[in-house]
C-alpha cells in the first residue's frame, strides 16, 4: 500500500470515527456510557494520529513510550476533570 493510499485509509477511519462520536452523543444511552464510549473512541484516534500522523511508528520505542506515557497523563485527567463535574 504507497502512502497515500494508507494515510488516505486512516484519514477516512478517523472521519468514522468521529462521527461515530457524534452519533453516540445523539444517541438516547445512558450518560457513563456514552462516555466511555467517546473516551475509547477518542484514544483509538489518539493513538492512529500519533503513530502514523505524527510518525511514531517509525521512531524508536523509547520516543513512543514517552508519548504513551504523556497521552495517558492526558486521559486520566480527563477523566478526573468529567468526575469532578458531576
């Protein structure tokens, strides 16, 4: 696959799932699950704008870690900021 056709494929996946996001928030589910199912769908696409976008899959495993470990910071006070909304 050249790298059009790929950054093409992932481009087109993350447009799905983002409005998959909106269809969940339009969604009549109940509010924590929705919530975890935008959490997960927002690091899945994270972690494909990381990897391919930002080229982390080509760079050493140290630099990815490092980043790993600064996107699950992210995560975790994102949800400790939605708890303490509540």
């Amino acid at each position: 696959m050249t790298k059009t056709k790929l950054y093409t494929a992932i481009y087109v996946l993350l447009f799905v799932m983002a409005t998959a996001q909106v269809l969940v928030e339009f969604a009549n589910v109940p509010y924590w699950t929705g919530f975890a199912a935008i959490i997960a769908l927002s690091f899945v696409k994270a972690l494909f704008v990381a990897g391919y976008y930002q080229h982390l899959r080509y760079e050493p495993r140290s630099i990815a870690f490092v980043v790993l470990g600064g996107l699950l910071a992210a995560l975790a006070l994102t949800l400790a900021a939605s708890y303490s909304i509540l």
